[in-house]
C-alpha cells in the first residue's frame, strides 16, 4: 500500500471539500431559489463534469493554468511558482470537477425547504444571510452533508484529472487511484489491491 499517496489523496479531498463547501453553497442557493430567465445555463456549465471526459476537463483546466495563459501568468508572477504539475494546480482542477456532486444536493437540500418559513422569517425582520443560517441551513443540513461527501469521495477516487494536471509527482501529486495504476503497470497486484481497498472504503 502507497502510505504517500493516500495521504496526498486525504490531504486533496480535505481541502477540496472544504473549498467547495464555501463555493457551492451560494451557487446551490442560488439555483434553488432564483427565477431568472437564464438560470439553466448556468446550471448546464455547473453540470458539465458529469459529461465531459475527465482527460478532456483536464486538459483544459491544464491550458487554463498554464504559464502562457493570463491566470496562469499572473500566478506565477506573484508566487513564483507555476500551477501545472503542483499540488495547488491540481486542488483547481479537483474543485471543478468535483463542483456538480456539491451543487446539486445541496440545491435539493435548499429547494426542500418551505418556502412560508423563508418568508415569515423575512417578515420578522430578519436580512436574507441570517434568515439563511437560522432557517434553511438547519433544515437543510443533509444535503450539505451529502455534498461534502459525495465531493470527497468523488476526489478521493479521481484519476484522468488528476494525471492531466498534477502529473506523477510523488509526495506531491500522486494520488492513490494514480499510484494504483502505477502499482498494475509494475505488476505489483498486492500493493495495488490494498490501496484499492482503501479506496473502496471512501467510495
């Protein structure tokens, strides 16, 4: 069992889950509640992980970062570090794909919440962000909760992302479901069949 990309793998979950706990709630919210005319492209962009091959979302996410574009530029110019290839380019890369299995329970989350609490709340006197933590976060926990889950299982499991962007980095970007493919190209089937187990575990 590869101990190291485990905890690559732990580490990149963690702190995906985490940023997309703070991205995807006003984007779920949002989507639960807004009535404009062109909310579902939106939606359809937020989607688009689900149906875009992770090789080819990989690489776009690769030329997105990259040094010769103007975010990739700019990164590099204030920290001195380039994004392909590190562990920050490829915590990018895991937030995007893993942005939809956040989003849509939590939008279901907040949508199952009635819509005569939300109001009376309002008419109470309360403003829409303490409405939001008093009222519709307590109610709709479970879907927070899933999305959390689902998006760090999600990352724990991911591979064609994870190669186009990070590379094979050991320490740094070599994820378990990478170093299970690794551990089957060197005929290591014990090796890899622990680490697989692991991620069974998560999955």
């Amino acid at each position: 069992m590869d101990f190291q990309a485990i905890g690559v793998s732990l580490r990149l979950s963690f702190w995906t889950a985490l940023i997309l706990l703070v991205v995807a709630t006003p984007i779920a919210y949002w989507a639960a509640f807004a009535r404009h005319r062109w909310k579902f492209l939106v939606e359809a962009v937020v989607a688009l992980p689900l149906v875009l091959p992770p090789t080819v979302l990989g690489f776009y996410v690769l030329v997105a970062i990259g040094p010769k574009s103007p975010f990739g530029s700019l990164y590099q110019t204030v920290t001195g570090t380039l994004l392909p290839f590190s562990f920050q380019g490829l915590l990018l890369a895991s937030v995007l794909y893993s942005l939809p299995f956040a989003v849509q329970p939590m939008r279901a989350g907040f949508a199952s919440v009635d819509r005569r609490l939300i109001e009376a709340s309002w008419c109470l006197g309360e403003s829409r962000l303490a409405t939001f933590f008093r009222v519709i976060a307590p109610l709709s926990w479970p879907g927070l909760v899933t999305g959390m889950t689902l998006s760090f299982a999600h990352t724990m499991g991911e591979f064609g992302v994870a190669l186009m962007v990070g590379g094979n980095l050991r320490g740094e970007t070599r994820t378990a479901a990478i170093a299970v493919y690794d551990q089957v190209q060197a005929l290591d089937y014990d090796a890899a069949a622990a680490t697989a187990a692991f991620l069974l575990v998560f999955s």
